[in-house]
C-alpha cells in the first residue's frame, strides 16, 4: 500500500514534498474561502499549519464553507477545521487560535509563530489591512484574498499583484488605505480577486458586529474558488526550486 501523499509525489517528486513538510502556512478567516484553503494546504502535506478564527458556525454558513455542517453549529470555525485536517494527516502540526485577532495581535502573533506564507482570508477592511501592513514590514509572504461575494462568473477569479486588481471593492479600499499610510510594498503582494462587478442588489447592511458593515449575496462555488487559487499559488511558492 502506498503512502498518503504518493500521487502528490508522482506529480512534484519527492524533494518537493519534502519543502512542504517542512513549512508553515498560516490562514487567517476559516469561512468560505479559508476553509477550502486550510484544507487544500493540508491535502498538499504542508507540514505546520495555524489556523485562526474567532468565529462559530452558524446556520447561514452552510451554503458555502466547507466545515459549516449541520452538527458544527456553534462549534468555534478554527477547531473544526483543526480536526479535519488532523484526519487528513495526523502527522501534521496544527496550532488553533479561537479569537478575531485585534490589530496589536498580528504583530505578536507572526513573532511567535513566524510562518514561511500567511493567507489572508478575511472579508473585513481593518483586519486585512493590519496583517498586509504588518506582513509587508517583517518581509512575509502574504497572499491577500478579496470579495468573493456579489459575483457568480467563474472564469472572472484570477491572481495579481494587488496594485493590479480592479471591479473589487475591497481591493479598492484596501490599496486606498494602504496609500494613505505610506504603504507602497503591496504592489508585490499576490491578490485573489475577481473582475466582475458585484451585483448591487444582493448587499445587505449590518449593524457592524465584528468589524463587518454591510455583506454581499454569495454563491456554493464562489470562496471555494478563491481559496483554491490562493492554495494554488502559495503551494506553487513553496515546492519552487532552493
């Protein structure tokens, strides 16, 4: 019988499995897109792996994130992703941070954990910006995913540096905001986005419980493919030649 990974090997060689053991992705935002991520990362055999969320499950998740299941409801986002993946590949390191990470704590956060890629998966302004800021100035690689909601094409998601995006409004808040700070290392910071424009009638506004304003409408098919492309390319980044 051969190994778990062992069609990964015939693809990448086994060298190529060996820099994925040996690193460490961190996802931030386990919902639609971060929970596809989390398990394409483990799938691909990445060796550590943290996972932070604050979040629980609730009903309204199920149409898109890949662990919101009827028993998951009201079970913390990041523990439940931790033991899939620990079904997966029990050899792997999981650390689990069950908290929506205020700005100060991305700081402490990359110190003590200091992984070789984060993946950015959240869908509000102030968070995402902290850990672009912050990976920018400690020169960690970062991919930053944008607003999968409001839009259904397919063939419209792509990644590019996040200068290079367009019809995204987070994007567009994002770059808006980086520029004021002075930030000007984003334009080499990779970014999933897609190029359609939001379709306006599926927003709906809140009342700003845990950094979010308003939300877009969101399809099945739509943060699964996001998290894939972003997987995609930080797996691509990690098995590159040394």
């Amino acid at each position: 019988m051969g190994h778990w990974l062992e069609r990964t090997e015939l693809l990448i060689g086994e060298q190529k499995i060996e820099q994925l053991k040996n690193a460490h992705v961190l996802i931030v935002g386990l919902g639609g897109i971060g929970s596809f991520a989390g398990e394409f990362i483990a799938r691909a055999g990445v060796g550590t792996i943290t996972l932070i969320d604050g979040d629980k499950f609730d009903i309204t998740n199920k149409n898109r994130q890949l662990t919101a299941l009827t028993s998951t409801i009201d079970i913390n986002k990041a523990v439940v992703l931790a033991e899939r993946i620990k079904e997966i590949n029990p050899d792997a390191k999981i650390n689990v941070i069950e908290e929506f990470v205020v700005p100060e704590r991305v700081w402490e956060l990359l110190n003590t954990y200091q992984p070789d890629y984060v993946m950015d998966c959240i869908d509000s302004v102030t968070p995402k910006l902290e850990w672009l800021v912050a990976c920018i100035s400690k020169k960690i690689k970062i991919i930053s995913h944008m607003g999968a909601g409001g839009k259904l094409d397919p063939s419209k998601v792509k990644v590019e540096t996040l200068d290079k995006t367009h019809n995204c409004k987070l994007a567009h808040h994002i770059k808006k905001r980086l520029k004021r700070k002075g930030i000007t290392g984003f334009r080499r910071i990779k970014a999933v986005y897609s190029s359609e424009i939001q379709l306006k009638d599926s927003l709906k506004l809140t009342d700003g419980t845990n950094f979010k304003r308003s939300f877009y409408g969101t399809i099945s098919y739509m943060p699964g493919l996001f998290g894939l492309y972003g997987a995609a390319e930080v797996i691509k980044h990690l098995t590159k030649d040394k």
